[in-house]
C-alpha cells in the first residue's frame, strides 16, 4: 500500500489502475485546457454537508496544468476524514501538488469558513510520504435503485460492496455519513432532522443530536456500548462551528464510516482501525459528542429524504 509517487493526478479505484505514464496525464491536461471551456473543481473536504464547487475558466485551467507539472511531492494520505485534496471534473483526484492545490484553495477563499482554509493550509504544510495511499474508488454506477435501500435490524457488517445493496459504493457521491452510519441509502446526502422539518441548525452536538433524535436516533450518552439486541449504535463527532460526522459500530465492535462522498473507510485519520471512537482521531472533527442508538427500519422512509 505505501508508495512514492510523484505529484500527478493520482488515479486509482476499486479495481486496481496502473497508474497512467506521466507524459499522458500532462497531455490530457493539456488537451483540457484548450478544448475545454469549463471544469468544475471542489475540495474533498466535508462530510456531513456537500463540498462547494466552483467552475474553472479555460484561462484558470491552463495556469492549473502549469502548477500541476512544476511540482512533485508524494501524494498519500492516512487522512480518511477532512482535506484529501481537489475533485476536479474529468479527472482523478488533485493531491501532493502543493503549488496547484494553494492555487485552487485561494480561488476557494471566498465560499469557504475560515476554519476550513486553515485545516487545508495545515494539511498542504504536512509531509505525508510515509502515509498509506487509500484509494478515491472512482463511483460505477449499478442498476439498483438507491432511493430507500435500508440496511437490517441487526448489527451491520463492514461490507461496503453488498451493503444497501452496494448503494454506498454505486452511489458513492449522493449518500453521506449520516446514510452510512443509519444504514440507509436515501441518495440525497442525508441531513438529521431535514425530513421531519426538524433540520439541525448549527455544528454543534446539542444542536445535531436534537435533530438525530427527531428522525427516530435515541441518545446513549458518552460510554462505549457494547453490542444492541435490535439495532446498531453510531457516534457523533463535531467539527466546531464547520461540520459534523458519524460513524457506525458494526460486527465486533468495529467501527466503520464513510467520509462526505467519498468511499467507506474502517481506519481513522491516522490509519488505525476503530475500536474506541473517543480515542480515535477525526480531526478536526474533533469534538466527541457521544453515542446514539438506531434501529433502520424504525426510521421513516421520507425522514432522511426529503431534500
Ligand atoms: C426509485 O424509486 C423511487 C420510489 O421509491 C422513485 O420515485 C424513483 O423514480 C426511482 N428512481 C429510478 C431512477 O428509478
Ligand atoms: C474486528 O477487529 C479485530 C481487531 O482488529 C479483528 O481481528 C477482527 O477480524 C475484526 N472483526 C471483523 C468482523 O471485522
Ligand atoms: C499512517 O498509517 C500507518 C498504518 O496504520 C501507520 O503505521 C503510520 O504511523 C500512520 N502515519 C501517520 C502520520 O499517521
């Protein structure tokens, strides 16, 4: 898993891709920049809410290529949960490119908390190389439709592929945390408390739990639960004043999440497994709210839903 690479648009999936020569993706960029008029580049960054986009003009593309082939640097990262670098339309993730990321983080500036350029300066700041490379598993679409698969009753494998009917990985980007850790593909980005008019209305635990319980969560408190009769137990996490983020307890005590749109994780940002999620690391999401109990099929279909 642990590997040097040089700053390219690393490409990798769930079905293992060699990576494609440098001179191909330097010309495809190229190819981009003057055939292309407009791209969309977001940040991989929040999980409870969508990250923001913006549109590149074909002028900002071309400087973007140049920054991308000036500088190298090795691009893993442990992180599972926060900064993992820039989406950017057509092609696979932007990370290790200090030069191009600062570049599209000042056009960010403007749309984003204060908080969170500074977790992204941070991040741009740190020597990842000894990281482990987690995939960004590039999204297939199946046939199934994710609208409202629910996961059992009783405790939830880690499972991504067959979960929900393999929802979270076919419908990777429109199912978040909150989906992931209720076990309920809704394909709409799930918000607490949104279905039931109940919508939670700061980052903060009080705030986002109130909302949890209006669709049907039960609050548990802060000690560690062991395994339910029916149901299955999530944590909260809080990013003070920015986000928020769930993960789940499944088999074993194991605990699994899936970061914003991207793919299911069972490791934490410093890329150990969860088994006490109090001590384990989401910054900076890291505030631990505490443990809530849920039982899917006691969620109604529309509470998740509505948008
Ligand atoms: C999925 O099912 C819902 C009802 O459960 C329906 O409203 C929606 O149109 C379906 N979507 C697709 C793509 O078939
Ligand atoms: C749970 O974690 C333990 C320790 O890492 C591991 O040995 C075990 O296989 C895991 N169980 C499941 C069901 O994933
Ligand atoms: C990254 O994860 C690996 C594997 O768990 C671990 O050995 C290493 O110490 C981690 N590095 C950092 C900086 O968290």
């Amino acid at each position: 898993m642990r590997r040097k690479s040089a700053c390219v648009f690393t490409r990798s999936s769930c079905v293992a891709l060699r990576p494609l020569p440098m001179f191909w993706r330097l010309a495809g960029l190229v190819a981009l920049a003057t055939h292309v008029q407009a791209v969309e580049v977001s940040p991989i960054l929040f999980s409870g809410t969508h990250d923001p986009t913006l549109t590149l003009t074909a002028h900002q593309l071309r400087t973007l290529t140049a920054k991308v082939g000036s500088y190298q640097r090795p691009g893993p990262r442990n992180r599972t949960v926060g900064y993992r670098g820039f989406r950017v339309e057509g092609f696979p993730v932007l990370r290790g490119c200090k030069d191009a990321e600062l570049f599209l983080l000042d056009l960010f500036r403007p749309q984003l908390p204060e908080e969170a350029v500074r977790h992204i300066e941070e991040e741009l700041s740190l020597d990842h190389s000894e990281e482990l490379d987690l995939p960004d598993a590039l999204e297939f679409r199946g046939k199934v439709n994710c609208s409202h698969e629910v996961g059992p009753d009783t405790v939830p494998a880690y499972d991504p592929q067959h979960d929900d009917a393999g929802c979270f990985v076919t419908h990777q980007s429109e199912n978040n945390c909150y989906n992931y850790a209720t076990d309920i593909s809704t394909d709409t980005f799930a918000q607490p408390g949104r279905g039931t008019g109940h919508k939670w209305k700061a980052n903060t635990c009080a705030a986002v739990r109130v909302a949890a319980e209006s669709d049907g969560l039960e609050w548990k408190g802060t000690s560690l639960p062991t395994a339910a009769p029916t149901g299955h137990y999530v944590a909260l996490f809080i990013w003070p004043d920015t986000n928020f983020h769930w993960i789940r307890m499944d088999h074993a005590g194991n605990w699994s999440h899936k970061p914003g749109g991207t793919p299911v994780r069972n490791t934490d940002n410093k890329g150990r497994k969860i088994h006490d999620p109090s001590k384990s690391d989401f910054s900076p999401w890291s505030q631990f709210c505490g443990y809530m109990h849920v039982v899917p099929s006691m969620v109604k279909p529309d509470r998740l839903k509505e948008e």
